[in-house]
C-alpha cells in the first residue's frame, strides 16, 4: 500500500483522481463479490467460506505493509478468521452470514478503530505525559493550562468559555429574529439567500472577508469599520491588537457564518407553528411581541435550543478563524488553535496540545449528549 | 380537482399567517441586517476587481466615483507563487475534495446497511457506539495520525507498520484523504443507515424472495432508494473537504496543500498584499458558491444534519 501510495504521488496530478478512486471501487467490488459468493450451498463451498474467512484477514494484513517480522500478527489475522469461519458453521441462521456481516461492516469499523478510538486513547495519555510522551507526569500539563504563567493555556481556555457563551446566542438571536422578520414577506427568499450564503464560505474565506473589513492603516481607510468611524469624526483603531475586543470582533466573524444556519432552522420551525395559536393570541389582542414572546417562542423551544447548542460545538473546536486573522497574537488565542500551536513549537510541546485536546473534548460531551438525547426523543 | 382543494386549503393559513406577523417595519429590518451581512463580503468581492494599487491606497467604496474594473488580480493571483502556485493549490483541492467525498460515502453505505438489515446480536450496541464516535472532536486526532503516517506503529519493540514513505507525504494526498475518510465515518454511517432503515420492510423481503442476494439488494433496492440521502450527505462532505484547514494544517506539507491552506499562509506573509488575497479568496470560495447556488436543496439537507461534525 506505501508503494501504491508513493507511487500514486508521482504521477501527474488529474491523474491520481481516477486511479485512487477506481482501485477503491475495485476494492469494494471484490468486497461485495465476496458478499455474493459466501452464502451459496453446495459441496465444496464450505471449504470457499474459510478460505475467504481466514484468507481476508491476511491479504489485508499483507496489503497494510505489515514489516516481515510481524509473523505474529498474520498468524493472528488467521485465527481470527477461521475463529469467524467456526461461529459462522455453527451459526442456527444459516451458513456465511457471520461472514457477509463481517465484509460489510469491517472496512468501516477498522478505519474507525484506527482513526478514532486508537488516536483518541493515545491523545488522552499523552496528556498525562511529558512533552517526549514517555515520562508519566501526572497532572502537571493540566496545572500548566491552568497557570496564569502558561504561554496562552489559561487566556485560551478563557476565550474559548467567552467564544462559546456569546458565539452561539448571538447567532441563535440573530436567526431567530430574522426568520421572523422575513417570514411570508416579500422576497423572503432572496432575504434568506442572503444570510444563509455565507455558510457555504470557507472559514477561511470568511476570516479574510473580515480581516478586511476591520483594516487599519495610516492614512487613507481601505477597511470599512474604521471609514465609518472617521466618517464620524473619530481615530482609526487597530482593532485586532487590543484584547479583549479583539476576541469580540473575531467572534462577530463566526456569528456571521452561523446565523444562515440558525435562520434555516427556525425559519422551518416558525412555519410549523399553528397559524390557529398565533390568530388566538391576536384575537386576545395580544400585540406583536408578546405573540411571539408568549406563543411561538414556546413552540419553538426545543429547536432552539438544538441550534444553540450545534453552534456551540462549533465555537468551542474553532480553529481556521485564530490562523487566519491575529494567528493567536495579543491574547486572542483559544484552545482548537492553541493545541495546534503548542504542538508546533520547537521542540513540540505535546504534553501541553494533549491535555488542551482533552480539555476540548471533556467540554463537548454535554453539548453532544444533551443533542443525542433530543434526537432519540424525536425519533 | 381534489388537488385544486388541497392546494387552497394550505393557502388558506398561509395567508393569514401572513397578515399576522409580517408588517413593513419587520421587513424593513430585515433588510438592514441583510445588507450588513453581505457588505463585507460585497466589499472584498468588488476590491478584487480594483486595481491593485487602488485597493490599498482607497477605501472600495470610493469605486463608485471613479470605476475602473480590471481581471489583473485574478490573472497575477493565478500566476502566483510561494513555494507552490496557486493553481496548483486549487488541483491539490480538487485532488483532496473528490476522493475524500466518495470514499467514506461507500465505505458508510456498505457498513450502514449492514447496521440496518442484517439482524445480529449487539446490533444496537454497535450502532450506538458508532453514533457516539461522532463527539471525538478532531483536535483529539491530529498529532497520532501524524505520528502514525510518519513513524508507523511499534508493538513490544517489533515495529509492524512502517508508516508512508516521505514522497507521498509531502507530494501525495493519502494521508489527507485517510484522515478525512476516517474522521466521516460516523456522521457518514449514521446518515445512511437513518435512510436505509426508512426502506419498507416489505420492498426488501420481496427482493429477498426474488433470490436476490445482500449484495444484490444493495445495489438494486438500498442504493436507489437512498439516493437523496447519499446525494446530500456527498454535498456536505465535498463542501466540508473543500473549506477544511485544520486536517490540511497538519497532514500537507509541502506540494500538497490545498487553497485554503495557501489562503492562510499568505494571509499571514503576505497581509497586506490584498490585489492577492481578494482574487485568491473568491478563486477558493468560487466552488463551494456553486455548488450552494446549483444544489441549494440538498445543501441546505446536508449542512443540517452534518452541521455538529468535526
């Protein structure tokens, strides 16, 4: 596969599209090929089923470009499979369906184990070791974040708290009030197109977008933010370099790439509120606010709170946004970035990007449970 | 005729509604937070066609007193370079988006309708595990998929996976593609399998009947059926690849690195340089703007449902 690979990387480079995607669609036809074959009856078919229960496992192994003293490993890569052959002979539903199961699912279950599980366990150990990964230094890289003193651990945890406090209620409140504004209007559309489009920008654009408009120069203003405040009389500001409203405009950044998303979504729920509750409610001569404060807000309750807490996961991973416009300067930076930067540093500070990783991800699991447990109740 | 009634009576709330929440003022501030929100990027968009000493020297907005249009940020942008050119950062995307879209949606698809159709025991079990995979957020991943792309893997001393050779890190794409197969399994899996699983019972066991095997049923029932679903998900995963940094940051290092990975390194070096950084960042944006504009239906399906991913 590495010769595949570099292989693959010399070649001219429209070329390599087709290659790479045909020799997978080989893969996976041979994959359901086998599928096919496994289940049929007859004699000699038993002996088919364990060469290809015990035979896969050790072409794959051979594939990954296993080092040859790793004799062991095919070895258990066989056993394995004839142990499948042996449950899939005793199975009481009929013969090869262990195997098809296993064809199906085990291209995606090995890359997930691989990709997710193996990296996760590992990043979570790291964070309890040294920066070399070898010496177990218990919870000294977690007091490192936590020290004022910590080149940017603390200020980016901090920030990140501020970026998910804020990000996602103004870009919820944002939405909200616009899905209603533009709800049955004229061109709603087109109003809705415009808000929405900016998701489909790149964080990256989005950051240059804005890095733009808060530019700041001697002279003649060339960003907007800074015209309108001479326009007004005032001194142009270098609006990046001073924490904390630096952090501020860079949230502003976000909130303009999400609220499309809190738009659509409330847009979709305002419309299923029954137009009988809203008649009701102006019959009882309830005025505009307090028809939507007192009868489509409860509604619409649980939407929200799904979109809220979706861009509050997003805040909390923001990563293109800091690499793009201040590149963690001036305290701006918050802990998706940080970890990148610590582990840049020379020599790689892994120790500290782990245990900032962690910290990640210790703060999405309520977020991603609390909309887990929505989803079920709604299916 | 039974249609004709239909089509009033949902008129009918419609219209209402309609009277009751809208007025003039609603509209009117609609607007205003429309236009704010397109400004910065109508501004950007507009100095790009700015000559580029005008757009350093004066705001975009005095274009309107003196117009002057030119192409030449584009063309000097599409000839630029700094280690690579641009045009080849926008193939390096191109190469990236394309493998890395349809690899995890096949991959899901084979491991979704397993998860949907073949009884076993721990099915749910293994199905919640997956749906759990999704919360790993990517920071978690990046520094041991490099050290395993690199260095391989070593168990008790015996080094058994020698990890890929320096060429096809630095010039090659697997690595990126294996990231971003392997980080859009789960949301994959999940979308899929909510799709498959919507199939009538029925319309698969009368296949099944018909002697067709699974690997047949997945060709001629699931795949069709979940089209809209496969047709959404591989939108958002394109348009996912397309504007990622962060995977591009770490596993492309030289040759390889897409455009928004070139976006940022210059607008670091060369930040003031914005003839460049105008042209450059519609040339990135241009893609995904298409795709939103030509398949806004499906996108709008995708980003909801991928819309935690990552």
């Amino acid at each position: 596969m590495q010769a595949f690979f570099a292989w693959l990387a010399g070649l001219p480079q429209l070329v390599q599209i087709p290659i790479v995607i045909v020799a997978f669609l080989v893969v996976v036809g041979a994959v359901i090929f086998l599928i096919e074959v496994v289940p049929r009856s007859g004699r000699g078919l038993s002996w088919v089923r364990a060469a290809i229960a015990i035979g896969v496992p050790v072409v794959v192994l051979a594939v990954l470009g296993l080092e040859k003293g790793a004799a062991w490993v095919f070895l258990l890569g066989a056993v394995l499979g004839g142990g499948l052959f042996w449950l899939d002979a005793r199975s009481s539903k009929g013969r090869g369906r262990l195997i098809q199961l296993a064809l199906f699912v085990s291209p995606a279950l090995l890359m997930m184990a691989v990709g997710l599980i193996y990296p996760t366990l590992r990043t979570i150990v790291s964070a309890f070791m040294d920066k070399s990964g070898t010496t177990f230094v218990g919870l000294d890289n977690f007091a490192w974040v936590f020290s004022a003193g910590g080149s940017g651990g603390l200020s980016s945890l901090i920030n990140t708290i501020v970026w998910v406090v804020i990000a996602p209620v103004a870009a919820t409140f944002v939405g909200l009030v616009y899905a209603l504004w533009v709800d049955r209007s004229r061109g709603e559309k087109f109003l809705k197109v415009l808000i929405f489009m900016p998701m489909s920008i790149s964080l990256v654009g989005a950051s240059i977008i804005w890095k733009f408009f808060y530019d700041y120069r001697q002279g003649n203003q060339i960003g907007l933010l800074n015209q309108i405040v001479a326009w007004f009389g005032g001194q142009p500001v270098n609006w990046l370099q001073h924490y904390p409203l630096n952090m501020f405009l860079l949230i502003i950044i976000l909130v303009w790439s999400q609220t499309g998303f809190a738009m659509v979504i409330l847009s979709a729920a305002i419309k299923g509120v029954p137009a009988e509750l809203i008649e009701a409610a102006q019959l009882d001569g309830a005025s505009s606010v307090r028809r939507f404060v007192n009868v489509i807000i409860p509604v619409i309750r649980p939407t929200i709170v799904v979109v809220w807490v979706t861009i509050s996961i997003t805040a909390l991973k923001v990563y293109d946004i800091i690499a793009v416009t201040t590149a963690g300067q001036n305290s701006s930076s918050v802990l998706g970035y940080e970890m990148v930067r610590q582990f840049s540093l020379l020599p790689p500070q892994s120790g500290h990007s782990a245990a900032l990783a962690l910290l990640i991800f210790i703060l999405v699991i309520p977020f991603i449970a609390y909309n887990a447990r929505s989803l079920r109740k709604d299916s | 005729m039974s249609t004709l009634t239909a089509v009033s009576a949902s008129h009918r709330p419609h219209r209402r509604t309609h009277q009751v929440l809208s007025s003039p003022w609603a509209t009117a501030g609609a607007i205003i937070i429309a236009v704010v929100w397109t400004l910065p990027t109508f501004g950007l968009f507009l100095s790009s066609f700015r000559p580029a000493d005008d757009i350093t020297t004066s705001g975009w907005w005095t274009f309107f007193a003196h117009p002057q249009v030119t192409l030449s940020n584009y063309a000097q942008t599409l000839d630029f370079t700094s280690g690579i050119s641009v045009i080849k950062a926008l193939l390096n995307s191109i190469t990236i988006t394309l493998p890395a879209a349809i690899i995890p949606i096949v991959l899901g698809l084979l491991a979704a309708y397993a998860l949907a159709w073949i009884d076993f025991k721990g099915r749910n079990i293994l199905f919640i595990a997956i749906f759990a995979l999704q919360i790993v957020p990517l920071q978690m991943l990046l520094v041991p998929l490099l050290k395993l792309y690199t260095g391989g893997v070593s168990v008790g001393g015996l080094h058994l996976f020698p990890g890929f050779a320096a060429n096809s890190l630095s010039n090659g794409f697997a690595q990126v593609w294996i990231t971003h197969t392997m980080s859009a399994l789960p949301l994959a899996i999940f979308m899929l399998h909510n799709s498959l699983a919507a199939i009538p019972t029925s319309v698969m066991e009368a296949a099944q009947i018909d002697g067709a095997g699974h690997g047949q049923v997945f060709f001629r029932v699931a795949l069709p059926l979940a089209t809209p679903t496969i047709a959404s998900y591989a939108i958002f995963q394109f348009l996912w690849v397309w504007n990622d940094l962060l995977v591009a940051t770490i596993f492309t290092s030289g040759q390889n690195a897409p455009i928004t990975k070139m976006l940022s390194d210059l607008s670091g070096v060369y930040g003031q340089q914005w003839y460049l950084l105008t042209a450059g960042t519609f040339l990135a944006i241009i893609v995904p703007l298409i795709v939103f504009f030509a398949l806004q239906r499906f996108f709008v399906r995708g980003l909801l449902a991928g819309s935690t991913k990552g």
